[in-house]
C-alpha cells in the first residue's frame, strides 16, 4: 500500500510539473504576441522566460512558446481572457484564463464553480469589488525603509509578504517606471503585472475557509487558468 501510494505521489508530481511548463508556456506565447518575441525589448517575456528557466522549463517549450506567441508558427493563437465569478458565501472570484479554446475555457470555468456552489457571472459581477493595479514583487539587501522607497518610485502602497519579500502597488499605467524605478533603487524584481486587488476582505471560519479552498485548487489545476484572485 505504502509503495502504491509513492508511485501515486510520482506521478500526480509529474502531472503537476507538466501543468506548470503548460502554464508558463501559455505566459511566454501571450508576453510573445503583446510586446514582440525579444526579451532585452520585453520586460514581460523576459520575467515570463526567467521563471520558466528557475523551474527548469525545458530551453525547446520556451523557444516554441515565443514563436507561437509572435506568431511565427502556424499555431492557434493563445488569448488572454478575464472571467468573474462568485464562491461559496459570495466570495469575488476573477480568472485570468489563458486559451486556444474559449469554449472550452468559459465550458469548463462554469462546472467548476457548479460543482463547488458558486457561479461563473457576467462583466463585473465580481470586478467592481476589486481594484486594479499594477503589482511589481522583488526583494533587496538590508531593507532599510520600503516606505520611502515606494514614494521615490511612485508606487501607492508597499507590504511585506511571508516570505520576505515586498510588493509595491500603484497606477496600472506606472507598472514599467515603478519596475525600471526600483531596479534603479537596488531592489531585484521577481514579479511586475497588473493586479486585482480585493477593496474590502471578506472574512470567513475555519470551515468556509476549507470549502473555498477546495474551489481555488481545481480552479487553479485547471490548465488554461493563469492568475486567480479573490475577495478574501
């Protein structure tokens, strides 16, 4: 039973690691065909391309990531599309889908969030209850005052995350000088995109919080997902 159960763990790891390449490909083929097919002109690509490098995405999935995004292949197009939706106990859920097929996206989207009782709504049912902004992650040695960095760089707002590192928040139309700013500053960018930003968080016990949970991962497993963002 117990050597089953590894040869289980194997594969659903496998499983897991296929979705993820699949995912980050889906990333590269869209910053591909919005900014162009070079990443030193690309900031986007270049991040997309740096985080599949960092999990060992294979060099062949993102060179033909990049071609099919730039269209240099004779491939369907992957677009990127935003669907809202409400959870369990009218928690605001948008999905960043990145797609070939938006049948079979908006299709499959509309029995997860059945199967776990929620719904997939219509143009801002849920996005009125988010901002958007733009979202640039990195961290810097011996951080002295992220505060007076996130004014100089005129970013909003600043927080400090679990692991250590900081995000700056601001205008989505400041997302490349806020970046190109704290790079400036000292500070390694791990992340710079735009953003859903719950306005107010809704609080849930331990058990609504374990339902939801449950909602977010096959959303999450689902391959054409990206970015999942709620009101919690």
């Amino acid at each position: 039973m117990g050597k089953g159960w590894k040869k289980d763990s194997k594969l659903e790891n496998a499983q897991k690691k296929g979705q993820i390449f699949t995912k980050l490909a889906r990333e590269i083929a869209v910053a591909a065909r919005m900014g162009g097919p070079h990443p030193e002109g690309n900031s986007r690509l270049k991040m997309a391309v740096d985080a599949a490098k960092k999990v060992s995405c294979p060099k062949d999935t993102i060179d033909r990531a990049i071609r099919k995004g730039a269209g240099l292949d004779n491939d369907s197009i992957i677009e990127e599309l935003t669907y809202e939706g409400k959870g369990p106990f009218g928690i605001g859920v948008i999905v960043e889908c990145q797609t070939d097929n938006k049948n079979r996206t908006v299709g499959e989207l509309r029995n997860i969030f059945k199967r776990h009782n929620g719904s997939l709504g219509d143009t801002n049912s849920s996005a009125w209850m988010f901002d958007r902004l733009c979202l640039v992650s990195g961290t810097k040695d011996n951080v002295v005052d992220p505060e007076e960095d996130a004014i100089e760089v005129n970013a909003n707002s600043v927080e400090k995350n679990s692991d250590g590192s900081y995000s700056f928040f601001g205008s989505p139309t400041d997302l490349d000088s806020i970046r190109t700013a704290l790079i400036g500053r000292g500070w390694q960018v791990h992340e710079a995109e735009l953003a859903y930003v719950t306005k107010n968080r809704t609080d849930l016990t331990a058990e609504q919080l374990k339902t939801l949970q449950e909602l977010l991962e096959e959303l999450d497993d689902f391959d054409d997902s990206h970015r999942i963002y709620t009101t919690l």
